[in-house]
C-alpha cells in the first residue's frame, strides 16, 4: 500500500511540476508580473482538483486542507521565474524547444495520473455508482486547471483547439470506468492512465486533431 501511495505521490507530483510550469510560461510570455505568474502556475496546477471537490461537496477542497501540492506548484513556478528573469534568451533559443519536449512528456503524464485520481477521488467519496459523474470528475481534474489558466490568460482554452488533449483523458477515463466492474481497480486505474498518455504523446508526435467545421 506505501509503495502504491508512493509511486502516485510521485507520478502526481511530476504532473503537479508540469502543469505549474505551463500556467507560468503562458504568464511570462504574456509578460504578467510576478504574482500573475505565481497565480496562473498555482491555478494551472491544482485548479482541475478544487472544481472537482467543489462538484461533489468536499469543501474545503482539499489544496487548502492539505497544501502539499500548492507548495510543490508554488516553487516550481518561482524556480522558473528566476531562471527566465536570469536568462532571456531561453525564451527563443534552442533550449525552449528542449524545454517543452520535455514538459509535454511530464504533461501527459499528469493528465493520466490526474484524470484517475479524480475518478478515484469521485468513488472514494461515495458516487462509484454514477459513471456518468465520475468520468466527468476524472476528466474535469485532468484539464480543468488549464481552462482556468487560459481564462484568466485571455485566451481560447488549449483543451479545446489543439492535439486531442481533453479527448484523451476523456478516453482515458470511460476506459478506467469501464474496466473498474472487470479487473482489479489498481490494473484498471494503470491502464486508464497509460492510455491517456500514450493517445497525448501520439497526438503531439503526429499532429492529430479533431476536425472543424471549417476546412483551412
């Protein structure tokens, strides 16, 4: 049970670092100040999981019950403020491609890890009945911090026009929910995560979208 805790403390976390980090690059490239970066990473981080607890009456939501994560999202963003600030160049040099190669292999994993924990969360708290509601919950702790980002950033959400992001935890999700009444929970939960990364690793490497209604 420790080693399980352990493996999605750590597999959270690393999704935690990335999904702070892309809340504050989208602040530093809209050239927020320091507390608008700080807010855009913290909210990109754990906003997904504050609307979930909101949705089904864990309130306080659990960020402020037990911080662990805002203070992992908090440092993270300071860490990569201060490495900006110190080096402009990292923002149209090589590095940044290195840079978001990198985070969107963190980032996938944290939308596997977060869109299953937020339908964990939903069964824990008593709804494993309603596949309808904790599909939703899965997928809304996946990508809601990032719509909240883009929101406040002034800007189309992400989740909605680009690489099958939301379908991918939505696909994610119905599998981990459809699978919970066959399989052993922890087998079903792994699978569901893998799926979600592995269909946002194919979508960025291949450039899938979902179409339009207008052809380009």
């Amino acid at each position: 049970m420790k080693v399980e805790l352990s493996l999605f403390f750590f597999v959270e976390a690393v999704g935690t670092i990335a999904f702070a980090s892309s809340g504050a690059m989208v602040a530093i490239k809209k050239q927020l100040d320091l507390l608008g970066v700080i807010v855009l990473g913290v909210t990109t981080a754990v906003g997904g999981g504050m609307i979930r607890d909101i949705i089904i009456g864990n309130v306080p939501p659990a960020l402020f019950k037990d911080p662990v994560y805002v203070l992992l999202a908090f440092f993270t963003v300071m860490i990569l403020f201060i490495i900006v600030r110190s080096n402009q160049r990292i923002l149209d040099g090589r590095s940044l491609v290195t840079y978001e190669k990198v985070m969107n292999i963190f980032d996938a994993v944290g939308l596997g890890a977060f869109t299953v924990v937020g339908i964990d969360t939903a069964i824990l708290s008593g709804y494993g009945e309603y596949h309808f509601l904790i599909i939703f919950l899965g997928v809304i702790t996946g990508v809601g911090g990032g719509i909240l980002r883009d929101i406040m950033a002034g800007q189309t959400p992400y989740v909605l026009r680009k690489h099958i992001y939301a379908s991918a935890s939505i696909a994610g999700a119905i599998l981990y929910a459809g699978l919970l009444e066959q399989i052993n929970g922890n087998i079903a939960m792994l699978i569901g995560a893998c799926t979600v990364i592995l269909i946002r690793l194919l979508a960025t490497r291949y450039c899938w979208n979902l179409p339009t209604a207008t052809k380009k």
